[in-house]
C-alpha cells in the first residue's frame, strides 16, 4: 500500500510540473548572483580547551571568509501563478557540503507555500534579522559564534532557537495593512536534503515555527517636536534649521508655556514658524512669570516645581499667566497664518486640579476660538 501511495504521489507531481510549464506566460528567467564577505576581528576570551578561534592558542585576532554563489529560475503562468526554484551553494575553502539552502516557491494572490531546505518562518520574519544580526555583530543572529569558543561551560549567548535550512514547507499569508504572518512545518530539524529520518538524532520532531511582522511606508506622517529648553530645538530659529536639514515634514508641537519665560514672543513666534508652515501641532499651555524671583535669579530656575513661592515662573492653567485678550490674539494669529487643527489642552498646573485646570482652560477658549470661516470681504470692494 505504501508503495502504491508513494507512485501515485509522483505522478501527481509531475502532472503539476508539467501542467504550469504548459501554462508559462513565457521561459522561465534564470539569475545568478551570490556574494562575498571578508571579516577580521580581534577578541579576547578566557575558554576551556585549545584550537579554533577563541581557543587558548588563538593569537586573539584573525580573518574570516564567507561566501555564497546563488542560482535561481523564476516564472509565471498564464493564470498569474508564479513559481521560482532557488538553490544556494556555498563556495569557501574547504567546504563540504556545497548546498546550502535549496527551495521552491509558488505564489498568488493567496499567499506564498515554499518547499525545501530554507529557514523557517520563525526565523525569515524575525524583526531585525538583517540589521541587528549583522555580520560580526553580537546581536540577534549574529556571527559572534565565529570568533567566539562556544562550547565552553563559561561561555554563553542569547539566540533564536530555529530549525535553520532543515527541510519543510511553509506558508507565508498575503499582507493585510501592512502585516504578514507565516507558519512553517518540520518533521524533523536534523533532516536535510536526501538525509534519513533518525528519531534518536536528538533533533526536533513535528516542529511547527510561526512568525509575523509588520511592514508599510508612512508618507504622509509629519513629526512634531516640542521646542523645549535644554534640547537641542528651542526656539523658532533652531526648528527652522532643523527643518532645512531635514525635510518639511519636521516641524513643530508649539508649546508658548516654554516659550513664555524665554522671552520669546508667542504671536510673533507664531507668524515665523507659520509662514514656513511649520507648526504641525499646538499645546495650549500657559505661564506665569514672576518678576521678583526672575529678578533675583533669573529664569533658569532649578526649584522643584512644588516648591511654588520660591520659583521664578510656573506653567498655569490658560488665563492664569496670561489674560484672555492674549489668547484671542494667539487663535487669531495662528488662523492669519493658516493653522486650522487642534488645540491640545496641557496640564501642569500645580496650583489646582487636572480637572479643574481643564474646565478653566475650555472656558477661556471657548471664548477665544473662532467657530466659523471667514466670510466674503464685502467692505473691501
């Protein structure tokens, strides 16, 4: 019966074969790439035993070569299917064994199955994979087993757990809004190639991997940062420069309660910032500057902020540092210079409640903000 399984399996198989070459838009197209890594380190390490990099006989410095020469064949039918084989030879000195990975891939609009000696999908959609385990790194995957002596009792690292090129078959999901999840099947993590199943390998049995990440561009985010004392942007010229080396889709949270005690002025700052069109967001914050201490010694004040008949300012609820004239000039000059968004009220008065912070602010506001366009300038004819 087994045998009977085994041939009608075949047959399947390459009714399959012959089935897409049959349906091939056009001839398979076949590429040839590959790489070579050179590495020299230096390293120092205290290991049990002699021989091989990191042993007791290393000189403590060394060269390493890594290099692959890769071949693959890819294509697509008629009905969209697309299929591709790949095959990964290592191509060092004194290699043995010159397969490295050997895989077949089918793909649609309904995924991606891929079978045959590849990593897992635990380990393909591991974040970081290429950039935090990069070459000599000591990172996530990284080569650090290379120049390290890892077999010592006294030597350990962090690693992922995998089933490396083991043979499998996996399945990779389309990419919903950016996320993808995949889930690969090995009957044993010892088993490659045309190599026997050995249940007394010590080898993994029925391992089953699962992975996801997430993966998008966001070209419409701006980022907005809060012009603070003490950083490197704080005040309006600083952000100007920081936008022109960067790019427009920096600019600013505008905070005027940090502004306040600088001396800056807040509708003056705003006509700047605004007709570069950087204010990207707005905290509706006062303070409060109290001339007596500032006199004394000065605003660059250190006093705890609880501390509050010792400070030379403090951030008040809005109408608290400043009157409700000045914020109707603050809404009325961010409308002149086009911003029409939110205005986020912020808490850190330590004089009251958040809540009753909160309603003081809306009630000024409410006051101050416009709840209509501009209509048409009739008197100007």
């Amino acid at each position: 019966m087994k045998k009977v399984l085994l041939g009608s399996t075949a047959i399947v198989g390459v009714a399959m074969l012959a089935s897409v070459s049959a349906l091939a838009a056009e001839k398979p197209t076949v590429s040839v790439s590959g790489y070579v890594d050179f590495q020299t380190g230096w390293f120092d390490q205290d290991a049990e035993g002699t021989g091989g990099l990191g042993g007791a006989t290393d000189p403590g410095y060394g060269f390493i070569t890594d290099s692959e020469v890769h071949i693959k064949a890819s294509g697509e039918a008629d009905n969209g299917l697309k299929y591709s084989a790949k095959i990964e030879l290592e191509s060092d000195q004194g290699t043995t064994g010159n397969a490295d990975e050997v895989v077949l891939t089918i793909s649609g609009n309904w995924g991606r199955i891929q079978l045959g000696a590849e990593d897992g999908a635990e380990d393909i959609m591991l974040g970081g994979h290429t950039g935090v385990g990069s070459a000599g790194s000591g990172g996530v995957d990284g080569d650090q087993s290379r120049w390290f002596l890892t077999t010592s009792s006294s030597t350990a690292f962090v690693d992922i757990t995998d089933t490396s090129d083991a043979v499998k078959i996996t399945y990779y999901t389309p990419r919903f809004n950016g996320f993808q999840f995949g889930a690969s099947f090995t009957p044993d993590t010892g088993q490659t190639g045309k190599g026997a199943f050995n249940k007394l390998n010590g080898s993994l049995e029925n391992h089953v991997g699962l992975g996801f990440n997430y993966v998008a561009t966001h070209n419409d985010v701006d980022v907005a940062i809060e012009m603070h004392p003490n950083m490197l942007v704080y005040e309006p010229h600083g952000m100007r420069r920081l936008r022109e080396e960067t790019n427009e889709r920096i600019g600013a949270n505008f905070d005027p309660s940090h502004l306040h005690w600088q001396g800056i002025s807040i509708t003056d700052a705003i006509r700047y910032l605004g007709e570069r069109g950087a204010i990207h967001h707005f905290h509706a914050k006062d303070t409060k500057v109290y001339d007596a201490k500032a006199r004394e010694k000065g605003v660059l004040d250190t006093t705890a902020y609880t501390d509050e008949p010792n400070r030379s300012w403090l951030f008040r609820s809005i109408g608290y540092g400043h009157g409700e004239s000045h914020w109707k000039d603050v809404v009325s000059t961010l409308r002149m210079v086009g911003y029409d968004d939110v205005l986020s009220i912020e808490h850190e008065d330590s004089l009251t409640s958040a809540n009753e912070g909160l309603e003081k602010a809306v009630d000024v506001l409410d006051r101050a903000v416009f709840e209509t366009t501009p209509g048409e300038a009739y008197w100007a004819e």
